[in-house]
C-alpha cells in the first residue's frame, strides 16, 4: 500500500488529537478514571490497526500490546508498549516492513516503546530479566497472526514457576522501595513507583495470576484472600491513584508520576481542597495521598504474606506462646481467629508479644488482618483503661523493638487511634525548607534516633551521646517526649507549648509521677532551645551559657535535651545535619555542664585563664613570650573572650612576626575529622573586606557557618571564618591549601578592585512553591554599642554577599555572625556596629535595605509589605 502523505499523517494526528480531547473531556464530566484509561487504550488500538493497513508486517507476525497497554490501560503520557513477533528471524525486506510501521507510530504521535522478538527471543529474553517476563505476561493480541500469538501465550505460561516468579518480583519490590527510601511519605512522592503506589497493586494481581487465582480484583475476591471490606477498600485506593496519576500527566503535559511541590497547588485546587487558616491546601492534599499510599502498604503486605503462605506451605506445628498467641512459620499467629475481637487489649499486647520474641520474623497473615479489622474496638474506653495504659508503656520500655512496633502501629493505625493527638499529624506536610518528611514520620525517625544511641554498633558514631543515654536513668521517657515534640504541628501558634500541654495530659492520662511529667513538659517545650543557643548565640561569653543553664536547671535535663536536640536535627533531613552542629552542640552541653556543677567565673577571670591556657600553648611551639606579647598588645579584651585559647594560639602563631604588615595573611585548617574549615584572613581593614570574602566563598560553593569579625589597634581586620564545603566534597586538606593561595592573592591586590558577584541561581525549587516569606529583628545588643539583627530567608547563593553589600553601603560594621543553615532555609545573626543604627531614621532605611536584600528571589504577588523589626518565624 501507498505510504502516507504528509496532508495523510496530518489528517490521521488530527483525528487522534481531537478523539484524545473528547475522552479527556468526557472524563472531566464523570471523572471515572478506568473509562478514560480504557478510551485511550481503544483510540491507541484503533490507530495502531489504521496503520498496518497501510504498513503491513511481514507474513506470518503479530503485533500484540505489552505492559499497561497490554493489561488495557493507557495513561495521558505513556508511552505505546508494543512487541511485533516474528515466527522467523527478520530479513532486510522483514526489518524496512517493521520500520515503516514504527516511524508511522511515531508520525502520528503515538510514542512507541517497541520491540521485534522471536519466540526463542522472547522466552530468553524473559528469563533473564524479570520485568520482560512481567511485561510480556500481559501481552494483548493486536493484530496478524492469532496462532502465533496463542503459542507465545502458551510458552510464557508454561516457562512460568509461580514459586520463582513470587521470589524474584518480591525482590524487585524490595528493591523499588529501597530507591524511594523505603517509604510512603516522601514530600514528593511517585505515585507509580513508590512505596503505596499503583506498582505495588500492580505486583499483588501479577502474583496472583501467576498463582492461578486470577486476573482481576474481582476474581482474587473469589478466593480466600481477600474479605468484601478489603476488596471495596482496595478498589477505591485504587481507582484514587488511578486518578492522581491520570491528573499528573494532564498538568504535566506529558509522563509525570512525582507528585512534585510545582504540581501540588494546582492538583489540590482540580480536587477542590482550600487553604486553612494553618494549612495550604496542598498540605490537605498530601495528607489525603499519604492516608491512600497507606492502605495500599496494608494491603500489599497481607496480600504478599497470604500468597507466600499458599505458595510455599509448611506442615510446621504450632508453638503455643500463651492462651492467645502461638508461633506458625516463624510467625506470630492468633490461636483464635476472633481474639481481637474478643479482647481488644490483645490489640497492644501483640506488639509486646513480638517484641519480647526477636525469634519471630513477623506477624502472620491472618493476624495482620484480624488486627485491621479491629481497630475499630480502639476508642475512649479503650484509651481509658489501665491494662491498655500500662501495655502501651511497656512497649516504650522494652529492651528491643521500640521503633518496629512504633512504625507497625502507624502503618497499621494502632497509634493514630489509641492517641487522636497522633492521627492529626499523620501525613502532615511541612513545608519549613529544611524537614525532608511529614511529621509523623519524622517524630519516628527521631525515636529511631534515640534508640541508635542505646546500641553498641553506633556508639562510635555516637560518642557522647552514647555515653550520656547509658548514664540516663528512665531513658524510655525520651521516647516519649520525641513523640510529642512535634505533634502539636498544624496548628498555628506555638508547637512547643501547645506539645507542653498534650504531653501533660497523657502523662496525666497515663499515671505517670509528678517528676516524670515534669521532665517531659521541659523536654517537650525546650525542644529548640539548645539548637538555637549553639547555633545563634556567641558561647564564648558567660552570660549566654548562665542562662542558658539557668533555664536547664540540672545536669539531667542537660543530658537528656542533648540528646533529644540531637536525635531531633538528626531526623529532620540528611542535609540539615553536619558537624560542625555536632561539635557546637558539644561545646554547649560541656560549657554548660560546669556552670551547672557550680563553675561561675566573672569576665576578668574567664579573660586570665583564657590567656594562659592560649600563653601555654604557644609556649610548647617554641614561640618567646616577647613576641606573643607585642602581638596581643594590638588585641583587646573582646577579641580574647570571643575566641578560645586553642584559636588564640593558632592566631598568634601565624601572625606574631607579621602582625605590623604590609602584606595580609591567609591560613587555613581543617578542624576535627573533616568536619569543617576554619579560615583566618589578616589585611587592612576597608569597609567592603567581608563582601568580598563572602563573594569568593559563594563562588566556591562554600558555605559559611561562623564569622568572628575584628580589629586590631592598628586598623587591620583579624577575621575567622568556620566554612563548610559543598554537599559531596570532603577534601578538606586540598581544600584548605587552595583557600590559603587564592583568598590571599585576592586580598593582596594593590588596590582592592570590586569582585564579581557570584553567579545568581534562584532559590530551590521547593521554596520557590513554598516560600517562606522573610523575617527581619534588628535590636539593641546586651553589648553597649552592638545591634544584633536576626534574620530568616530561603537560602541562595550570593545571600551573605547582597547583606554584607547592604552593611557596606550604610557603613555598618560585621562584628560577629552565627549562620545557621537549615536545608533551604537560613536563619543568621549579625552582631553589628554603626552609627547610622542609633538614629531611627537611618536605621529604618538600613532595615528596608536589608528587606529588599533578602526579598529578591521571592515572586512579586507573593511579597509581603515591609514591616520594621518583624518577629522570626518559628522554627522546628
């Protein structure tokens, strides 16, 4: 046949088009998503048939549809699976033939995954890799040879070893959850792939087909593995993420199974959800998918326990454990069915039974499913009583398990009923830039935290965390306090208070003694105090470090808000933790511990040992005391009390005999195991010498954590940065030697010529979606003269550099920074002088400055009026 004009393939793109356009709108007024899916498939069938009319395949070949389009759904965006069979290997006449037919797929538009296969080619083929064999399990008869295609069907079904085919698609499963991190509750998550996603529906009908229960929900229901509530349940999740991805690739405008933060506005005003007045609609969303993706876990882990029951039986006895638990295949089995429904207690009771028989690999099938279906027993009254009560602490107290029993009752909604506190958070977003899970399981990650700290495998990750848990009497009431120091997210206000009262009432609910109840209310409200002290504050002077123990009160609650504020960052996301957090946190708790054991030294006698500890120090490199003296007869008192001796010493050996110029100095060292630079840079001080240090870190992708600015009695600037390098790179030493050679031949100019700013990148994506709007608190210092300005943003490059432009232009002096980087978000301290600052004229302009510094990447309708001296945003 003659093949198409280009006025043909015109008129065939049209006609697909417009018939693609009809089902989609047809959709939009019924929103039945299996009747879209099967409309594309018909149009795509429809097409392909058109085609080989006019593209005939050789003699004797099929074309049959594999993969969704083969099981009868095709999506907005996917791609056309097609397999031609050949019952010979092709020749050069076979493969133009084949061609012609692929490239008129593509003409019109229909996007082909193909491939050309023997018979012998398929079966080789498909036991070598187990997604072909899947693939090709679901092949659909399109068109040519019907007798061909009848043996290719009966070939995979004979090759098919229901056993293998179990074994090798539970391991691709396995494997797929692994590269999604092993949960439903990523913040963009693939509705296809991930954890709770359509893939994981998709795997349970291939395995029961496989098993020979059927092809469809409706025939598994048939059998005994699934009850009609579990069949109506499934099928409506189902046909919910049916949907969801049918909407993703109609936003998209092509394939896109990630719910991604760009998307998640639109989905959620196409599914009519509306802002809160404590929550986007977005958020609202998300929570609704995390609730699907988790009956689908459920579902999919039942459906898999029960098929690997039928598939592999064992004619194993039963091992009674007591009058209702008893061990069947290594599992943990109800010795009657209706045990829970008996006694709800047991409902508890079961995740104890498992935790104090390590022995078990799980619960069995019927268990799980008598449990789900007896959830419903979990109400006030059960709340109420004592037995429950009791059982529900001995879960926290157990020497093993705590985490997998935590995360069981999640997943299968024993904890979101037993504390309704809970079931509020459950799929709660957070769209703080920096927390890279939703609450819930974020509250679980920082109890699995905890109970790392108890494990002698991590202790040397852990050191002195390790060391303080093992020393911590009643260490389970941390767990406690990690499931309520974030559970009151959501609401608006403060989540620390708010958390303060719930933890009172259950520890009140619970019985627990007044001194228990008041440990947990300070953790639960102290949660943030101990990372915002290191991080934000200058350890170096006293006062900060007397209050800070003041509102600790004893070296328990020391101990213990230690390593809740670790275990707390630690879990917020694999970027927010770094550490050089690590050891300021350490230098707060051991600071700290002394002033709780009674050491209260005033200023003049911190300044002495400070100086003969550093005096010490420099005496054991070799260095005369008459040269250490002339050098610290530049350096006043502030400079002494803002560094420790250790800094001092290093200071003084590298500048001692040049400290009166001409030429600026750079040094650089690595500190602790590679955890972070730190940078001395010595030159003349000029008004614009911290732009232009920030200028070339930013554009070495370097980010700075710390910045002590000072200046000698001769006008040179003595600056220490602490630095980390980018994500990935952990070449400190090379990296400390290039600092030293190129930030050096950058200050030592003739005359300082204006650095080029950095490459400007927008913010991230996400905060791009979320932003978070900035804040800005500039107030007078506890120091005479001193102004500290507090700021929150969305981190990008080039921030230090546009502020520290900001300070240039007003003649405002960087005395010390604290930069504190949370993901995408900053939330940094300048310690400022300035005389523009005392008058409030100036200072207001200064202030609107600093605004506008920070409000370049934020989109224009989404700007906020600037208001002076605006309260930070809260942090978690």
């Amino acid at each position: 046949m003659t093949p198409l004009s280009l006025d043909g393939l015109a008129a065939l793109r049209g006609r697909l088009l417009e018939r693609r356009t009809q089902a989609i709108e047809a959709y939009r007024a019924h929103l039945r998503p299996d009747t879209l899916l099967t409309a594309l498939r018909r149009i795509a069938d429809d097409q392909v048939h058109e085609l080989l009319r006019i593209h005939p395949l050789p003699k004797g070949a099929c074309v049959a549809a594999v993969g969704g389009y083969g099981r009868g759904e095709l999506y907005p965006g996917s791609d056309l699976d097609v397999l031609v069979l050949l019952d010979r290997g092709p020749d050069a006449a076979d493969r133009a033939h084949i061609e012609d037919f692929v490239a008129a797929l593509w003409d019109v538009g229909l996007e082909p995954g193909h491939s050309v296969r023997t018979l012998a080619q398929c079966r080789h083929e498909a036991a070598a890799d187990i997604t072909v064999q899947t693939a090709l399990l679901e092949a659909r008869w399109l068109a040519g040879s019907r007798k061909l295609f009848q043996r290719f069907r009966d070939q995979m079904q004979a090759d098919l070893d229901p056993r293998e085919f179990y074994l090798a698609k539970r391991t691709e499963m396995q494997q797929r959850h692994v590269r999604h991190q092993d949960t439903p509750y990523a913040l963009e998550p693939n509705c296809k792939e991930a954890p709770g996603g359509l893939r994981d529906l998709q795997v349970l009908l291939w395995l029961a087909r496989a098993a020979g229960l059927g092809a469809t929900w409706k025939d598994v229901a048939r059998t005994d593995l699934l009850t009609s509530v579990e069949f109506r349940t499934l099928r409506r999740a189902e046909r919910a993420f049916k949907r969801l991805r049918i909407e993703l690739h109609l936003l998209a405008g092509r394939r896109e199974d990630r719910v991604l933060f760009d998307l998640q506005p639109r989905l959620a005003r196409i599914y009519g959800f509306v802002d809160q007045p404590h929550r986007r609609a977005s958020e609202l969303l998300m929570q609704r998918y995390y609730w699907a993706a988790r009956v689908v876990c459920q579902v999919n882990r039942l459906l898999m326990q029960s098929l690997e029951e039928r598939l592999f039986p064992l004619p194993q006895a039963d091992t009674d454990i007591d009058d209702d638990f008893c061990i069947r295949r290594d599992y943990l089995a109800l010795r009657r069915d209706d045990a829970f429904e008996r006694n709800p207690a047991l409902l508890l009771r079961v995740f104890l039974v498992m935790q104090q028989h390590p022995e078990l690999q799980g619960m069995a099938a019927g268990t799980l499913r008598a449990m789900w279906h007896a959830r419903r027993h979990i109400d006030q009254q059960f709340r109420d009583n004592p037995v429950n009560q009791s059982q529900f602490l001995q879960i926290l107290q157990q020497p093993r398990g705590i985490v997998h029993a935590l995360r069981d009752m999640t997943m299968w909604n024993i904890l979101p009923r037993y504390l309704p506190v809970f079931r509020r958070i459950v799929g709660q977003m957070q769209h703080d830039l920096f927390h890279a899970y939703t609450v819930d399981q974020h509250i679980l990650m920082v109890i699995r935290n905890l109970r790392r700290f108890t494990m002698p495998e991590h202790a040397q990750e852990y050191p002195l965390a390790s060391q303080l848990i093992a020393d911590l009497d009643e260490h389970w009431l941390l767990y406690i306090a990690a499931l309520f120091h974030d559970i009151a997210k959501g609401r608006g206000g403060d989540h620390s208070q708010l958390g303060e009262a719930e933890v009172h009432r259950f520890a009140g609910r619970h019985h627990l003694p007044r001194e228990q109840t008041g440990f947990l209310e300070f953790l639960v409200r102290e949660h943030l105090t101990m990372s915002q002290v290191a991080q934000k504050r200058d350890l170096s002077d006293p006062r900060v470090i007397h209050e800070f123990a003041a509102r600790v009160g004893s070296q328990r609650n020391l101990a213990a808000l230690y390593l809740l504020t670790v275990a707390d960052i630690r879990g917020t996301s694999p970027r927010v933790w770094n550490a050089w957090k690590g050891k300021l946190l350490e230098d707060l708790y051991h600071l700290t511990l002394a002033a709780l054991g009674g050491a209260r030294p005033d200023t003049g006698t911190i300044l002495a040992l400070r100086k003969d500890a550093a005096a010490a120090e420099i005496r054991r490199m070799g260095l005369r005391d008459e040269s250490r003296d002339a050098f610290w007869s530049q350096l006043d008192v502030a400079y002494f009390l803002r560094h420790d001796a250790n800094e001092i010493a290093w200071h003084t050996r590298h500048l001692y005999h040049c400290f009166q110029g001409p030429n600026p100095v750079v040094r650089a060292r690595v500190l602790g195991q590679s955890e972070a630079l730190q940078i001395l840079a010595y030159a003349p001080d000029r008004n614009d010498l911290f732009m232009d240090i920030c200028t070339y870190f930013d554009r070495h992708g370097q980010s700075i954590q710390d910045a002590r600015i000072h200046t000698t009695r001769q006008g040179w600037a003595l600056d220490s940065f602490i630095v980390l390098l980018p994500e990935g790179d952990r070449d400190y030493r090379a990296h400390a030697t290039l600092i030293e050679h190129e930030l050096l031949a950058a200050l030592s100019a003739p005359r300082p010529t204006p650095q080029p700013q950095p490459a400007q990148r927008r913010g991230s994506r996400r905060s791009r979606i979320f932003p978070i709007m900035p804040s800005i608190t500039l107030q007078a210092d506890e120091q005479g003269g001193n102004w500290r300005l507090s700021v929150t943003t969305a981190d990008r490059v080039g921030l230090l550099h546009d502020l520290a432009r900001v300070f240039t232009r007003h003649g405002v002096n960087l005395k010390m920074a604290k930069i504190m980087t949370l993901g995408d978000r900053v939330e940094d301290i300048f310690i400022l002088q300035g005389s523009i600052l005392d008058q409030p004229r100036g200072q207001l302009q200064f202030e609107r400055h600093v605004f506008d510094a920070l409000t370049t990447e934020i989109p224009p309708g989404a700007r906020p009026l600037f208001q002076p001296a605006s309260p930070p945003l809260p942090t978690s």
